[in-house]
C-alpha cells in the first residue's frame, strides 16, 4: 500500500509540474499581449513637443495664442494646452490628447475647452499633414495641422455647426521652447 501511495504522489507530481509551467507560461503570454505598447516614438509626436507661440483668426476675430505639448501618462499620449485672448478681451482654453492606435495606426484623440466643448477625433498622418474629423458638442470640424518647418506649423480649420452653417479659422504657430529647455 506505501509503495502504491508513493507511486500515485509521483505520478502526480510528474504531471503536476509540467502543468503548473504551462499555466505559467500562459499566464505571462496573456500579460503580454495586455501589456501597455511602447511609448510614443514617432517623429511627429517627438516634433509637436515643446512650447508654442502664435495668432488664429477667425469669425470671432483675431487672437494670440499659446500652446505647450508634452508627452503624458507613460508617454502613451502626446497632451496639449492651449489658451488664447482675442483682442476684444474674450480668452479661450482648451486641452487634449492624442496618441496613436496600435493596431489601426490611426491618430485618435480627445479635446475639452473653455466654451464647454467636448470632442472625439480620428485621423491619419500622410507626409507634413495631420487631418483630423473632429465631432462634438457643437458640430463636426475638419482640422488640418501642416508641419511648415521644424519651428513653424499652420492649422486650417472647418466646422460645421449644428445648423448646418460653417466657420472656419486659421493658426500659425512657432516655436518658443524645445522640450528640454526650462
């Protein structure tokens, strides 16, 4: 009896060990395949961050703004801030994220401002363009950021409100601070 009670404690054993390392080895394959990408590391996100100085103008009239990007949670998102005062007085403040899908590769993002607006926008990079389809709480944009030169770049802008009218605007925009400056 001792000798069969040690045979089945062996037996089990043998199968229980190889078992338990297949589970193992499942387990770590699942985190990894649920494990956060790489940080963002593409050539536009890398050019974007910085500090940003410029002017819109538009149906509200003309504005001087500023913008500072940065990368964010574990450099998985490209995150903006932006303010501006028209000269009238009137200020506006906006920020977002964006970042790209992994497995789609398309830019995705997100942005809230001052004027209790809240959007969700989708696009794609070809070349020195970024164009973005914007829809939100007060209609659906087309923006369009061109990369000028590595201390310039321009975004035109369409909105289509609600009514089914149109706005559109422009920002020009230089660089005040590389990333690494203080």
């Amino acid at each position: 009896m001792k000798k069969l009670f040690t045979l089945v404690i062996a037996l089990s054993v043998c199968f229980a060990i190889p078992l338990m390392a297949q589970e193992q080895e499942m387990a770590k394959s699942e985190m990894e395949e649920h494990a956060a990408p790489p940080p963002l590391d593409d050539e536009w996100s890398n050019w974007m961050v910085g500090e940003w100085e410029g002017t819109s103008e538009g149906p509200m009239g003309k504005s001087k703004d500023w913008m500072k990007c940065q990368k964010g949670l574990d450099g998985q998102f490209l995150i903006i801030h932006w303010k501006g005062k028209m000269d009238n007085g009137m200020t506006y403040e906006g920020r977002g994220a964006s970042t790209i899908h992994p497995m789609s590769g398309k830019v995705m993002g997100y942005w809230i401002d001052s004027m209790r607006g809240m959007y969700e926008g989708e696009g794609k990079r070809e070349g020195n363009k970024l164009t973005m389809e914007w829809t939100g709480s007060t209609g659906t944009a087309v923006r369009i950021t061109e990369k000028i030169s590595d201390d310039k770049f321009v975004v035109t802008e369409k909105m289509t409100m609600p009514d089914g009218s149109t706005m559109e605007g422009t920002s020009e925009m230089t660089r005040k601070k590389m990333a690494s400056e203080k």
